[in-house]
C-alpha cells in the first residue's frame, strides 16, 4: 500500500467535518505544548543551544569538541540547551554535567528513536510533539547558537535563525558554526552562488554568522557578543 492510499484508508470512515473538528482540538494540544515550554524555559535563565548530528559517536573529535563547548559555557555561567537526543546533543549535555551547570533538553517524540540522553538534568528535560512548537522554544530561550556539523535537522534549525535575524522578527544573537572544514563548501557556495550570481542575500548576510575550529574560539565569540549587553549568566 503507497502513501496515498494510506491517507485514504485513515480517513475513509471520516467525514470532513469529523476531520475539521480533529484539526480544530489538536490546537489545545499545540496551545498545551507552548504552555508548558513557557513555563519551565522561562525559569531557566541564560543559555546556548548547541547542535549537530544526532549520529556523531563519541569517538568522534566533534563529540568531543561538543563536550567541551557545554563545559566551557558553563563555567562562564551559561546553561545549555540541546535537542535532547544523541551524538553532538548528548557530548554538550555531558559537558554541562561535567561543569556543574544547567543541562536542559528540549526532546521531540519521534517513532523508532532513542529516548533523551543521560546528561539532561531530571527537572529540565521538556518532550514536544510538534516541531515547530520545540524550534520556538531554541529561538525565546537560547542566547545563542552553537552549530556543529549535522543533517538535515541542524540545518533546519540554523537557517530558521539565520532567517528570522534576517527579517527582524527576532532580535540578533550570536551563531557559531564550528568545523571550519564542513562549513565552507556550503558558504563558498552561497557566496558565489546565492550571493554573487543570483543576488539572492545581501553580503551584509554573512555577519549574521561566525566560523571557529575549536570549542574555546566558540564560547569566545558568544561571551565577547554579550559584553556589550546586560545580560548576567550567573545562576
């Protein structure tokens, strides 16, 4: 049975005004999700989300530079936040653990997935149905991004950033691109291509991020951005 037929099969028995009323209650469980983020996040306090591929094992060096971005962020006096899963998430809430901060996940309940990793403080881990509903939590409550390499989902959540930075619906903050060697195909190639050739972003575009190689180049840039500001990463 193809996917059309299947959508067929599930909704045979349902009238469209059955189906109407469904869509119509699942918005009191997007509106349950929000409230619930809401309130445990705003608790929190300051925090960096950082990012990456959920399959990166730990004998990887970006593990281990994730471990030590978690770490260095909260002797700083920053939380971190992360996806909640494995690989990249699960080395920078080892590292928070590590270092005596805040260590939050932020999980999303995905069919035939591992469950949240070990590192994630009992009171601060928060599972979301709904994608959208968890990408607005990274965007209200991280002070920044730190982006290591992943798939599609890291990019997913970079450029949403990059995107809503872009058109002032939020205000900036400090995106971190670390592995210099992964990133700088993909930027070469918006920069000739979406840049130079189609005129698609401004050159202006590309300060609305940073490329490092090591996990103390990361935290730099993300404390250096919030000397200016009076923000008080102190728990």
């Amino acid at each position: 049975m193809n996917q059309e037929d299947k959508i067929r099969e599930a909704f045979k028995h349902k009238s469209w005004n059955e189906i109407k009323t469904e869509d119509s209650w699942r918005i009191f469980k997007v509106m349950a999700e929000f409230v619930d983020g809401f309130e445990k996040l705003g608790r929190i306090g300051p925090s960096v989300a950082v990012f990456g591929s959920a399959r990166t094992r730990p004998d990887n060096p970006y593990y281990q530079i994730a471990e030590e971005v978690g770490f260095k962020l909260t002797q700083l006096g920053y939380g971190v936040i992360t996806g909640g899963g494995p690989g990249i998430m699960e080395a920078a809430n080892k590292g928070a653990r590590r270092g005596k901060g805040k260590s939050i996940g932020i999980n999303i309940d995905l069919p035939h997935e591992q469950g949240a990793n070990p590192f994630i403080d009992n009171d601060k881990l928060i599972s979301f149905d709904f994608f959208f509903v968890r990408k607005t939590m990274f965007m209200k409550y991280a002070q920044g991004f730190i982006v290591l390499p992943g798939g599609f989902g890291t990019f997913d959540e970079l450029f949403e950033a990059m995107t809503l930075i872009q058109t002032g619906k939020i205000g900036k903050f400090p995106i971190v691109l670390v592995g210099k060697s992964y990133w700088n195909g993909l930027i070469k190639w918006m920069k000739e291509i979406m840049h130079a050739k189609e005129h698609n972003v401004n050159i202006t575009d590309f300060n609305l991020f940073s490329t490092v190689d090591t996990a103390e180049d990361a935290v730099k840039v993300i404390d250096k951005f919030y000397e200016q500001y009076l923000l008080s990463p102190n728990f």
